[in-house]
C-alpha cells in the first residue's frame, strides 16, 4: 500500500517537467561538489600571482581570481559550504517551525498564545539587520573555529531567524488534525499527548513540511551567499559562493568572470531547488495539483 | 473597532519592548563588553579603555544599562556615534530621506509591473504570454539579489557605452559629483538601484497577484456578476480585481523587512548614502550605538506597517470581524 502512494507521488513527479530538469541539474552539482578533487584539477587555495585574473580558458574553466586562484575550483569547494550551510540552517528551521507549530497548534489556549507571540515577534524583526548584528556577534565572539571559516555557527543563526514560516504551516494542519477522528479515537484508547503528537499528526503534516523545507533550502542559501558576500558569513578565505564576491566590485571592469560565475552558480541551484519544490508541492498534494 | 485598535496598538509597543530587550540583550553580551572591539587597537590603552568604561557606565549589571538606556531613548538620546561622534539618532535622521526615495521609487516600479503582469496572466491563464511571464517571474524569484545589481552594473555601467565612450548609466551615488544639480541627473542614479530590486520584488508580487485573481475568478459573486449581464471588463475591473488587489496590500506591508534588507543591498552596491549602507558600515565598525538605533527604528517601523496593514484591512474587507 505504502509503496504504491510512494510511486504514485514519484509518478507525479516526473509528469512536472521542470521539476524533473531541476533535480538532475542538482544532482549533477551535487555530484560535482562532492568529488569536486577529481572535478578540479587546482587546489581551491594554491596563489598563482603571476597568473591573476586570466580570463575563462581550457586550463582555467572558469578563469582564476585576484590571487591567482582557479575559480572552478574555488567554485566546486565553495558550493560544499554554501550547500552545507543551507542544508543546516533548513534543518534547525524545520526542526524548530515544526516543534512551535506542533506545540501550539495541539496544545491551543496560553501554550499557543505565547508561541504565536514569539513568532510574531521574529517576523517583526528586520531579518538582514538582526542576521548582520548577530554575525558581527559571533566575529566578537573571536572564537578560533570561525576564524578557521566554520560555518555552523552561521548557519544556526539563519536557521533561527527563518523557522515561522513553517510553524504557522504546521499549527494550522495541526489546529485541523487533532479534531479529526483518529486521532481523537487514539485518545479515546488512551493514547499519551506525546503519540498523538508525534506519531499520529505529524506523519499527516510531512507532505507540506518537505515541500517547505525544500523552499527554505533555497532561502538559507541566498541568506548565507548574501550574509557571507557583505562580509559577516563565512569568512575568507575558506570559499563560499557568497564571499567569493564579495570585493569583486572593483574588478569587473577587468575580470568580470569573478564576479558572474560564483552568483551563477547560487542562481542556477536555487532555481533548480524551487522548481524541485514546485514539482514536490504538485506531488505531494493531488488537490493543489487537479486544480492547476 | 476602536477596542481593537487600542489592543493592537498595546501589543505592538509590547512587542516593541521584548525585542529591545532581545537586541540589547545581544549587544551587552559580547564577551569582554563592547569596547573589546578596541583591544587591539593601538590607538587605545588598556587605561583608556577602562575609562571609558567607567564613565559609560559599561561596567554595570545590564539590566541597570538597558533601564538607563530606555530612558535616554525616552528623552531622545540614543548615544553617540563611535565612529563619527554625533548623535545616532542624527545620523539615522540625515539618511532616512535618501532611503525612502530608493524604497518609495522602487515600491512604485514594483507595482507599474507587477499588477498588470499578474492581472494580465490570470486572465489567459495558460497562455504563451502567461508561461512566458510565470517562468520568468519563477527565475526572478530564485536570483540573488545583490549578484542581480552586480550584472546590472556590468552590464549597464561598465560594457555599455553611450557614443561619447561614458558610461550609459550611473552606478553608483545619487548624484553626479561636480554637476550642476538637476532633475534628470537624480533620476539616471535611481535607474539602476531601483531596477535591482523593483526586479526581483515584482517577481513575487506578480505570481501573488496571479494566483489571488485566479481564485476570485471563481468565486461566486463574479459568476453572479456575469449572469446578471455585466460586461467583461466591469466584472474583471469592478468585481474580481478589487478583491484580489486586497492580500496584495497585506503583502506589501507585511515585506517590509526584506524591503529593508533589500534595499540594504542596493545601498551597499551602489553606494547610495541610506540607512542601510549607515547601518553595513556601523556593523563593520562595531559601532553599537548606530547599529542598535536602526535595529530598533526599524523594528518599530516594521510593527507600525504590520498595525497599518491590519486596520487598512478591516476597512476593505466588510467581512471582517475584529474579535
């Protein structure tokens, strides 16, 4: 039964073309960045001052940089951080959305006054200011791991200033849920808050909880190459495709390839991700996909 | 409706007051205190420092700060800058006209665009006109926006030339430096920065605009409206759009803090003398004084815009109930 819906939902998938192009553009990334040694034949930091700023070339795909440096490689390292650190801030703002909007949504009364009070006040909050204030924060902080170019403490921060979306989901699937009679007959054989929660609404809620998390997946990736291109992210000269612009402006007159192919790169992922987001929102939910 | 607005307007200066609280919470809780910045600094003793300190008062219990702190907000002090030692409040003051500008032009371009895009596509929905706009508009949505204003400046500022060999357009700035002040000259500046965000923004406000006018389309009072003999541009104008115009207005007002950000963006690329380019450098510099004044002028002003929405609401929508 189980594998049947499975390939149904997969079934669905496929028939949204973009969706289909977008998840193998991605895979094809991903793979690339993963043994991205073997796809680069340069080490991402090896200075070569005597070859700065060469254009786009067969032995420097990509061009190299001010240092000297082979941007394709410098790409292919970077995007192993720009995806972890969006891969980790979209896990904390999953985890945390769906916890408040559990909690609120099934609890209601003084529990879903407070953690709607919360949530509004993240969203009132001017979210690039607060991300700069925290990230100037965490460079205080002087801590020897972000110095090093660690990216959890960054990717935590954006995780926790971008989970509201998802909790409002989840209450509101869960506000509908727990009156459902499932689940109230799971209570009537004495089933604990805890299983109720866990094991009989929240499996309902994953169908709109991955499409988000796919959504946010695009988000914290613009969020860090934003942050980290302003100077407040990763810090160089570990490479993200975000801090990889950031001081290109004064050369583009001379190599406008530093500055075109790291945003290209965001460009091009975070489309593909959306469109996998799009074809999974079809998938996942018939009605919205009949009504289209 | 006057209770409700009365409470709303309570909770909103609550809410203004927990986040001062988190903000201020943050800041003081630099390890080492807020001068820690100029440690290394040789242009600072350590004596220096612990005089300054003292006399700041830095080395109390923070709620003690925070409590001396609001009440200097209270009587209009917010500090001094670190940096340019002015008033924090007069530096946020000088800039505040050059940002509405950006942001006011841009919410204006944002709109020419996006409503009739929207409007446009929901009526021929499935048509080439609508894929092509949607696809575009779906990419619109996925660019970076600051990589997006970096193009444009290759593209407009550094590739194309006009026949004297100077650049088509301006790129950065509000003026230019040395000529005559005049109209035309202000408005070449806003092309660019106003491009770069009207852009992408218009991206989201047209496939909003779209699907709401798609679902009005279907509602039963325009099918009324059709049966009752009312002509086709009546009931799209009169009856359909003016409903789907309304969570449009929602959403305008509840952007407002990636309307911030953006145009911090803008300010930072093209050099535009705003709050946001104030407030990149005051990060950089860690000057708390400047960084807290914006943190908290814009958080009020993001609460205010979220309080607008809401009466804004309840007067269009008759349906509304305020419980």
């Amino acid at each position: 039964m189980k594998n049947t819906l499975l390939r149904l939902t997969f079934r669905r998938f496929l028939r949204h073309r973009m969706a289909v192009v977008g998840s193998v553009i991605l895979l094809v990334i991903v793979l690339l960045i993963i043994f991205a040694p073997f796809a680069a034949r340069y080490d991402p930091f090896e200075q070569d001052l005597l070859n700065r700023f060469q254009p786009p070339s067969p032995q420097h795909w990509m061009g190299t940089d001010d240092l000297g440096r082979d941007m394709w490689a410098r790409i292919l390292y970077g995007g192993r951080i720009s995806l972890s650190v969006g891969l980790l801030s979209m896990v904390v703002a999953v985890v945390v959305g769906s916890l408040v909007g559990l909690l609120s949504g099934f609890y209601g009364g003084w529990v879903d006054s407070i953690l709607s009070r919360i949530t509004e006040i993240f969203l009132s909050i001017p979210r690039l200011f607060v991300l700069l204030a925290l990230g100037m924060f965490l460079r205080s902080l002087n801590l020897p791991y972000i110095k090093a170019g660690s990216f959890a403490p960054i990717a935590i921060v954006i995780g926790v200033l971008s989970w509201m979306s998802v909790a409002r989901l989840v209450r509101g699937s869960t506000l509908e849920l727990r009156e459902r009679e499932f689940v109230v007959a799971a209570r009537m054989i004495g089933a604990t808050n805890m299983r109720l929660m866990f094991q009989h609404i929240l499996p309902n809620v994953f169908s709109p909880i991955i499409v988000s998390a796919t959504l946010g997946l695009a988000g914290a990736i613009i969020s860090e190459s934003g942050l980290s291109y302003l100077g407040f992210g990763v810090q160089l000269p570990t490479p993200t495709w975000g801090n990889m612009l950031s001081n290109t402006q004064n050369q583009m007159m001379i190599a406008p390839w530093t500055v075109i192919f790291p945003g290209l790169m965001i460009f091009i992922v975070v489309i593909a991700i959306n469109y996998m987001g799009d074809g999974l929102r079809d998938a996942l939910d018939p009605r919205h996909f009949t009504r289209e | 409706m006057t209770q409700y607005l009365i409470r709303r307007l309570i909770q909103s200066v609550l809410t203004l007051f927990v986040i001062s609280i988190i903000l201020f919470g943050l800041i003081s809780s630099v390890p080492g205190g807020i001068m820690s910045a100029y440690e290394e600094n040789p242009d600072f003793s350590a004596e220096d420092i612990a005089r300054i300190e003292a006399k700041y008062g830095l080395n109390d219990p923070v709620p003690v700060r925070y409590a001396k702190w609001v009440g200097n907000i209270l009587k209009g002090d917010w500090g001094n800058s670190f940096v340019s030692k002015r008033p924090a409040i007069q530096e946020v003051k000088d800039r505040l006209p050059n940002t509405l500008i950006l942001m006011g032009s841009m919410l204006v371009v944002t709109l020419l665009i996006a409503i009739p895009l929207g409007i446009i596509s929901a009526i021929k929905q499935y048509s080439l006109f609508d894929h092509i706009a949607t696809t575009i508009a779906f990419a619109g949505q996925s660019l970076p926006v600051f990589w997006f204003g970096l193009m444009l400046i290759i593209i407009f500022h550094v590739t194309l030339r006009r026949p004297d060999g100077t650049p088509l357009l301006p790129g950065s700035g509000m003026v230019t430096l040395g000529a005559p002040p005049s109209l035309g000259d202000r408005i070449e500046h806003l092309i660019l920065p106003v491009s770069m965000l009207a852009l992408v923004s218009a991206a989201g406000y047209m496939r909003y605009l779209r699907s709401s006018m798609l679902d009005v389309i279907h509602e039963d009072y325009v099918r009324t409206a059709r049966a009752k003999g009312l002509r086709e541009r009546m009931v799209l104008y009169r009856h359909a759009l003016r409903n789907a115009l309304i969570p449009l207005v929602t959403l305008v007002g509840l952007d407002l803090p990636s309307l911030f950000g953006g145009a911090l963006f803008t300010e930072t690329i093209f050099a535009w003398p705003g709050i946001g380019r104030l407030y990149f450098n005051a990060a950089l510099k860690t000057d708390y004084p400047v960084v807290m004044a914006v943190l908290i002028i814009y958080s009020a002003l993001i609460l205010a815009s979220n309080l607008l929405v809401d009466i804004f609401y309840a007067v269009l929508d008759p349906r509304i109930r305020y419980s």
